[in-house]
C-alpha cells in the first residue's frame, strides 16, 4: 500500500502529463465506436448496410492493432469527451492543479458549438455515425448520454463564472430530455430513453445507466430552478430502476431479453450508484439509500480484484477497460461516506491502473487482456474519463485529510 504522501504524488505528477497530451491533441482523438468515420469507408457505398457496419466498428472496437490512420479515420473532438474535460477543468482551477482558466472559457465555447443542429442548443450526441441492432444513427443526432454530461457541464461552468447563458443552456437541455427522451410504460411506471422516443430506432428500450443519468440532471436543474415538475419525471424514472434493482444489489444493463441485455458491468453499474445518490442528494430524500447501499456492497465484492485490478464483468477480469478503472475511482470517492474504506480502495485501483495502463508520454492504455494490451490512447474513452477519476480522487483525498 502506497503511503500518502505517495498517493498525492502520483496523482499531482500524473494530471499535468495527461493534459499535456490532451492539449497537444487539442482535445481531440480517436473512440473505439467511430471506424464508420472512415473515408475508405464511407467511399464504399456497397458497403452501407447494417451488418457490414457492425463488422467494421467491432473490428476496430477489438483489434489491438489500431487500423484507423490507413484507413483514414480523423481525430476529432467527442462532445461527450469535451464537456469531460470542462467538468476536470473546473474541479482542477478551485484545487489550484489548473492555474490559468484559459481552457475553461475555450472549451465552454467549444461545447457550445458541438450542440446538435437544429434543436437550439439543447441536445448533443456523438461525432461519428453508429449502427445498433435496433437502427442508424446519424453522427450528431443527440442522444441521452451525451445531452447529459453536456447539461451537468454547463451547469459547472455556471456555478464557476455565474454566467445565466450556460444555466440557461442546462436548462434547455434538461428540458430536451424531459420532453422527447421520456417514455410511459404506465400511470406509474415511466423511464428516459436512449434516444428520443419519436426517432426511427425499431425499439424503445429501457436501459438503466441511461435513464438514471437524465433523471440525475433533471434532479439537479430542478434543484437549481425550483421546477416541481421536472424533478417529478426525475424521481419517477428513477423509481423505475431502483425497482429493477436485483435483491443482490445488481443490475442488469438493460430489459429488453431479445438483444441479451442482462449482463453487470462494473461501469455502468457506477453511473447507476452516482446517478442514483445524486437525485436522492438534489431531492431531499433518502428513498434511494437503500438501493444504494446494496448497490454499493455488490459493487465492491465483485468487481475489484485483490490487488485493485477493476474487473469489466462482475463474474470475470477480462477485459480491464480504462472506462472501468475510470468510473471505479468515481464511484468509490463520490460514495466514500457510505463506507470508510472506500478511499483505500480507490486508491488502490488508481495504483493498479498507473503500474498497468499507464504510458509514460502522458496518456492511458485502452484494454488488457489476458496475453495482450490494446495500448490505443482514446480520446473520450480514457484520457477524458481518467482525467476526471484523478481529479476526483484528488478532491476525495483533500477532503478525507488523506486518511486512505
């Protein structure tokens, strides 16, 4: 175990080499979703048919060697990877880790700009095109998660500089998922959706991590506003899947059987604990604790190994994803009050992460495996995601006065 002392060197050394890396990227890169972003790709018409577009962004998804220069896949900015960034920017200026507030203002506008067209600022979705089982999704048709982190970004950035045009823009956000992503099975029983209920996708499915993730940001303008009726979409979907809960304290990813939805993954799992205490936290209720807690316990049981490797699966270690080990810290230091050795834990999911991901020019690894390790640097995948979890942590261990 690292004393201390250590923990904070390693992260205070770690945060600047990152954002060197991202800097010098101009927050830009690669995804492991966007291999339709191909212009070999999107030059062979022929090839423009589901399956064929399901085979080439799981081939680029998986492969350890990264095809995506010869096949002329740009870097880009991610939305999603964008407002990442903004939510660290501002932790790090208040810890005193970001000294100039420079990219706080460039990436605000930049966030800004990539909302999607046509829907005045509210929504964001994804820089590339994607295909699901269930239909084609258009590069920047907004989506959920996206939308989300978009709206809690802006928020940060009005809390940091009390301009009301951001708080504005949150506000059109949330409404934008209250109004088009909200879906009613029942008179009691409703949940946010991945996309919007009236787009093209064949099914409407009720995915958990998603719907939790908007009714968290509703919660929260709802908190900032005072509107009643926003937090009551909030607290119904999020009824929804505290109900959906396994009694072990588990859930599945999804609730549609037909595409095979019932896996636990270790980060999904933590957007729906985070997402789950912050509505209870910007409510006023403890209706959620139970669920939490339960969520929380399985959680650490079943998806750390003994020596802080962060499994993907609750049932098996491989693959170690950076999104995984990214989240892990998250969810660990934002619950820390819920379980005293949450911190220790952390922290030594942070130390397995740096001795077995980390590269040394300044950026993390994507995936390992059992004979391999898929070294590619994603952009919003990794460098955003760690990003935050070292901001986070740093944040948690000010605050815990170290006690790990």
């Amino acid at each position: 175990m690292k004393t201390e002392s250590e923990i904070e060197r390693m992260i205070q050394w770690s945060i600047p080499k990152l954002l060197d890396y991202c800097r010098k990227n101009n927050w830009a890169g690669y995804d492991p979703y966007d291999g339709l972003n191909s212009r070999i790709f999107q030059a062979l018409r022929f090839l423009h048919f589901k399956y064929p577009r399901l085979a080439v962004i799981q081939l680029m998804k998986r492969s350890p060697v990264n095809f995506r220069r010869p096949l002329l896949v740009p870097k880009s900015q991610n939305p999603k990877g964008i407002a990442l960034f903004l939510i660290s920017f501002i932790k790090l200026y208040r810890l005193g880790l970001l000294k100039d507030d420079e990219p706080i203002r460039t990436l605000s506008e930049r966030l800004v700009e990539l909302s999607s067209p046509g829907y005045g600022h509210a929504g964001w979705g994804y820089n590339f095109d994607w295909q699901a089982l269930t239909g084609f999704v258009p590069r920047g048709t907004p989506n959920i998660i996206c939308t989300t982190f978009a709206g809690h970004a802006l928020l940060d950035i009005y809390e940091y500089n009390a301009d009301t045009y951001f708080l504005e823009m949150a506000v059109r956000a949330a409404k934008f998922i209250q109004d088009r992503f909200y879906r009613e099975i029942n008179s009691s029983e409703s949940f946010f959706n991945y996309m919007p209920v009236d787009y093209k996708l064949k099914q409407i499915i009720p995915i958990h991590n998603a719907s939790l993730l908007g009714a968290a940001l509703l919660s929260r303008v709802a908190r900032k506003t005072g509107n009643k009726v926003m937090l009551s979409y909030a607290l119904k979907a999020a009824r929804f899947s505290a109900k959906r809960q396994h009694d072990v304290g588990s859930w599945d990813y999804g609730e549609w059987d037909v595409l095979s939805q019932r896996w636990i993954d270790n980060f999904h799992t933590g957007l729906n604990l985070h997402a789950l205490y912050s509505i209870g936290c910007d409510a006023g209720t403890s209706e959620f604790e139970p669920h939490v807690r339960r969520g929380l316990d399985f959680y650490r049981q079943h998806f750390f190994g003994k020596d802080g490797a962060p499994k993907y699966y609750h049932d098996r270690l491989y693959p170690i994803d950076i999104h995984s080990a990214a989240q892990s810290i998250i969810t660990l230091v934002t619950l820390k009050d819920l379980d005293k050795d949450n911190l220790r834990l952390a922290n030594a999911v942070l130390t397995w992460t740096m001795s077995n991901m980390w590269d040394a020019r300044g950026f993390f690894y994507y995936q390992k495996h059992p004979l391999w390790t898929i070294k590619i640097p994603y952009i919003r995948w990794g460098q955003a995601w760690m990003l935050l979890a070292l901001t986070v942590l740093e944040e948690g261990w000010r605050a815990g006065e170290g006690d790990f």
